[in-house]
C-alpha cells in the first residue's frame, strides 16, 4: 500500500511543474523580428523601427502578459472539469505511562489519498470556461489595440523627422534665397544704384532666415529624440531613415475612397470594437456562473488510508471508501440572488459600452476622412502654389536686377517664395500623417 501513495505523490508533483500546459491555453507567441534589426544601419525603413519599437515597448509587454495571465485563467477554469486528489501522511512519536506500569513509546504513522470528482453542476464550469475564453479574447483585442496605437505613433514619429528634415532644406533654400537678394542690394548699394534702407531690409531678412534654420534644426532633434523614445532608445540615438519619395502614388487609399465603406470596415476590424464585443460575451456567461452558484452539484468521491504503528502486536490497518456526493446550498443570506444582478447589470453595462464604441469609432473615420480629404486638397494647392512662386521670385528678381522693381518686391517675393517651399513639406506629410491616422481609425496597418 505504502508504494502506491508513494507513486501517486511523485506522479502528481510532476504533473504541477510549473510553465506544464496540460490544455493547451499558452498559444499567443511574443513578436519577433526586432532581433534582426541593425539600428545603426543606414537607410532604416518604417518596418524596420516598427519592429524595434514592438519588441521593445514596455508598454506592448505589459498588455502581451496580460494576455498571458488571461491563457493561465482559462487553463484554471478548465481544471474545474478535473478531479481534485488530496494526499496527507503524518508521522510522530507518542509515549504513555499509567501509574504502576512500564512506559510505553509508540511511532505511528499514516498516509492517506482522497479524491473528490465534480460530475455535474448545473453549467456552472461550462459557464466558467466561456468567462475565461471571453475575457482572454478581450484580452487579446486590447493588446492588438495596443499595437495599431504604436504603429500608429512610430509611423508619425518617422514622418515627422522626415518632414523636419524637408523643412531644414527647405528652410536653408530659403536663406541661399535672402542671401542672393541681399548680395544683390549689396552691389547695387555700392554702384550707387540703391540706397542704404535697400541694403539693411535685404539684410535682415536674410538674418532672420538664418535664424529659421536654426529653429529648424532644433525641430529636426526634437523629433530625433521622439522617435528614439517610441523605440526604447537614448534620445541621443543617430537612426540613419531611408526617404521618402515625394511620389502621388503613396497619398491614395488603397481600400478604397468610399467613406460608407471605409465605416463599415471598421466596424468589422476595429480592435476595441471586437474587445467590447468580448466584454458583452463575458457578461453573458456570468449570469449563467452566478447562477449556478445556487444550484446543486454532484460529485463523486473516495478515499483510501493505511495506518501503521510500528508493532506487531498492533497490525496496520487499511480503509476505502467510495460514493457519490451531494451539495445544494440552499441559503446563502441573498448572495446568489444579488450575485445574479450584479451580473445582469454588467451585461446591460457591456451593451451599452459596444455601442458606445461603434459610434465613436464611426466619428473617428469620418473625421479623419475628411481630414485626408483636406490635406489631398492643401498638397495639390501647395504644390501650384509653390511653382507660382518659384516664377514670381525670378522675374521680381530679374525687375530688380535691372532697376524695375525695388526692394519690397523683391522681399515679398523671397518671403512667398519660402512660405510656398515649407507649405509643401508640411502639405505632403500632413497628408502621409492623415493617412495613417484614417487606416488606424479603421482598423488597418
């Protein structure tokens, strides 16, 4: 007898190993492709820092162990179908003397298994189970929310140094530009063809120019340090970012510019919509385990136990039993039936979140749809605009050259003409940031 307990100890013990998925729960995997990464390599692309940036979100890891903590919890709920086996074993050393008698030393021990089997509960574990599935999956919906947010902040981050950059360009074009002119007014001032007020206007517009480009370069680290920050990097990071190309291909939706449409996807893909929906299923399912809370459960149950004492002269005895076993809990001072509304209560509560939800979402499309459309509409009018410019500054400046126009005209001319150039940068990446704030409100990256 004494093997057998022996045997079931070890067999169990093995069995409670930890990390040991017996039903299979532990199935979201952490991302990879970050490993492979050289973040000093030159020309890093939005795939490339998207990458870094999910492997290396605290934040992201917080929401994929939550995940991992709801697996654990369906696993426990489905250990609920699993019978329970208890083992004790107690050894000690007694003594006895009766007055006119020897002293009597005695060692017993014992050992003993029970096992107690829950074969029917009224739904109660099924309930169990769907809870824990509901709440894994909306689990799962946030930590996906949670992606599509970094995406989402990692590719804007990217767009912003790409446009500082186009707007330090930009702005150095500009003061070559003011450069031009004030040397220009220079040699006029000293042929005597212009006057000293000529000279100090161009001047100081060139001066402030230089000055724009030093606020530019300063924006230029800002946004530096910002993007090494999403990657969980020192601000001080040097990300060598390959271009992007100002091509009219990259500005169009690819699923397409219809807004009813664009809605519709979203309603279907959206994470937080999917997580509510979650939400309302676990609502559900605890009505039906807060109820079963009040109902009987069957079990079957059975116990073996040896004792010995060490003498022959008291042998060691063996007992088994088995049977069935029946729990109702008939009175438990109103905390099933207060149990059962709290649960209804969180259901409606759940309802009402999802459709909260599918109406703000649906703003949110329609939002930064018409943003998208906006900010086609301002690139298309930089762009004509800016050429407008780029002729008006040559003839001013070819007038000015030959005495036909003075120094205001020349100026505005140079002033327009940077406005244009850094309306163009913003107008083009306001508008690849408009996209990729339409795709994150439909659910799309």
């Amino acid at each position: 007898m004494k093997k057998y307990f022996t045997v079931l100890a070890l067999c169990l013990m093995t069995a409670a190993v930890n990390g040991l998925d017996i039903f299979g729960v532990y199935k979201t995997t952490a991302p990879e492709g970050c490993s492979g990464v050289d973040i000093t390599a030159e020309g890093l692309t939005l795939a490339d820092l998207t990458a870094v940036a999910i492997c290396n979100n605290p934040a992201l890891s917080a929401d994929y162990m939550a995940v991992k903590a709801k697996e654990a919890s369906l696993g426990a709920s489905k250990a609920g179908y699993m019978p329970n086996i208890t083992i004790s074993a107690q050894g000690d050393i007694t003594g006895t003397k009766v007055e006119d008698t020897n002293f009597v030393q005695r060692e017993p021990y014992n050992a003993s298994a029970a096992l107690n089997w829950l074969i029917y509960d009224f739904g109660g574990r099924s309930s169990s189970v769907k809870l824990s599935k509901a709440y894994l999956s909306s689990a799962k919906y946030a930590y996906d929310a949670s992606l599509q947010q970094t995406v989402l902040q990692v590719h804007s981050a990217y767009l912003n140094v790409l446009g500082a950059k186009e707007s330090l360009k930009s702005a150095q074009a500009s003061m070559k530009t003011y450069q031009k002119s004030y040397e220009e007014s220079s040699k006029r001032y000293d042929l005597g063809m212009a006057s000293l007020v000529d000279k100090l206007q161009a001047k100081t517009a060139y001066e402030q120019s230089t000055l724009t480009v030093s606020k530019a370069q300063n924006t230029l680290k800002q946004n530096e340090g910002a993007l090494a920050a999403l990657l969980n990097l020192s601000p001080d990071t040097q990300l060598k970012l390959k271009e992007v190309s100002a091509d009219d291909a990259i500005i169009g939706l690819e699923s397409g510019n219809d807004i009813k449409e664009l809605m519709s996807y979203a309603l279907q893909m959206r994470p937080e919509i999917k997580q509510q929906q979650s939400n309302v299923a676990a609502g559900k399912a605890a009505i039906t385990s807060a109820r079963s809370n009040g109902l009987p459960s069957i079990s079957a149950v059975a116990k073996a136990s040896y004792d010995d004492n060490w003498k022959r002269s008291n042998p060691y005895t063996e007992g088994t039993s088995a049977g069935l076993k029946l729990s109702w809990p008939i009175f438990s001072g109103f905390n099933t039936s207060y149990g059962v509304s709290k649960a209804k209560y969180e259901y409606e509560q759940a309802k009402d979140n999802l459709e909260n939800s599918k109406t703000a979402v649906l703003n949110e499309v329609w939002s930064y749809y018409q943003n998208y459309n906006t900010a086609v509409q301002a690139y298309q009018i930089s762009k004509q605009i800016l050429a407008t410019a780029q002729e008006n500054e040559k003839v001013v400046s070819r007038y000015y050259e030959v005495g036909k126009s003075d120094i205001l005209n020349l100026l505005t001319a140079d002033a327009n003409l940077a406005d244009a150039r850094q309306g163009l940068v913003n107008a083009y990446y306001g508008l690849l940031i408009s996209k990729a704030n339409l795709y994150r409100a439909i659910g799309r990256f």
